[in-house]
C-alpha cells in the first residue's frame, strides 16, 4: 500500500509572504500544528518549506520577535523533507526515522502536493495491529487450554 492512502490529502498551506501571526491563526483555525509552505505553479501547490507550532514557539516568540512583522519566507526553514506518494509505509516510517521529522509533505512526481503524513497519522495506523499482536499471547493460551484437557 502507498502512503497515500493513509495521509491527509487537505493541507493547510500558506506563501512565504503570510505573517508568522496569520501562520498561527491558520493552525488554531484548522487544529493543527504545522502549514507547509507553498509557491503556486499554475492550478497546483509546490511545497517548499513547513512552520510547526514549534517553530513559531522557539524561533519567534521566546527569539522576541514580532510575530505580525515577520513573515514565514524569513524564517529559517531548512531542508524540507518530502516523501513520494508511492513509497510505502514501512519506507515513509524508515525516512521519518531517518531525518528526524513527525510530519511530511507527500509529493505527486512532478514535485506538487498529494498531502500530508504525520507521526500522529502513523501511529493511528500501527495501534490496530500492535493491540491484536498484544492480545496473541492470550489466545494462544485460551486455545491450549480448551484443546488440552
């Protein structure tokens, strides 16, 4: 299965003109914790960077930066990492892993949004299977003790 079918395909996204505060006004809006960054190329959305609720917390407001001046093309943003909308599961889990990120863009092949994967998404996604893993033990033990008496 790809990743697709387990990310959000609605991405809050924002340009690099929107202000730190309007950044922060679209995470409260959305419930979330992170916008990506975009350029527009035509219809679609190129991502190029990603502000977390973090981010804006540590750089900006504890930094005593006015958060209504500074817009999100200023920040530092760093490498963003991206995943492939037809990577697996266990690949996007590798590459979290690897690059030490909880959330990535998912990216078409020409480089345009698909949507979103996070670490909250991919632990939804484990619990189902770790509980019926959990529960093994004791089924195991229930059938010997019907089966041996």
């Amino acid at each position: 299965m790809s990743i697709t079918e387990f990310c959000r395909h609605e991405v809050v996204c924002a340009s690099r003109e929107t202000t730190v505060t309007e950044a922060a006004a679209l995470m409260r809006k959305h419930h979330i914790g992170d916008v990506i960054v975009a350029e527009q190329r035509g219809e679609k959305q190129v991502p190029v960077g990603i502000v977390t609720d973090r981010d804006i917390v540590v750089e900006v407001i504890a930094a005593g930066i006015d958060p209504s001046t500074l817009k999100l093309g200023d920040l530092n943003l760093g490498k963003l990492v991206t995943i492939g909308e037809g990577a697996t599961y266990a690949q996007t889990v590798s590459k979290m892993s690897v690059e030490g990120v909880r959330r990535m863009p998912v990216v078409k092949p020409d480089g345009t949004l698909a949507g979103i994967i996070t670490l909250d998404d991919m632990l939804w996604q484990l619990a189902g299977p770790l509980a019926a893993l959990a529960g093994l033990s004791g089924r195991g033990r229930q059938f010997e003790t019907a089966t041996r008496r």
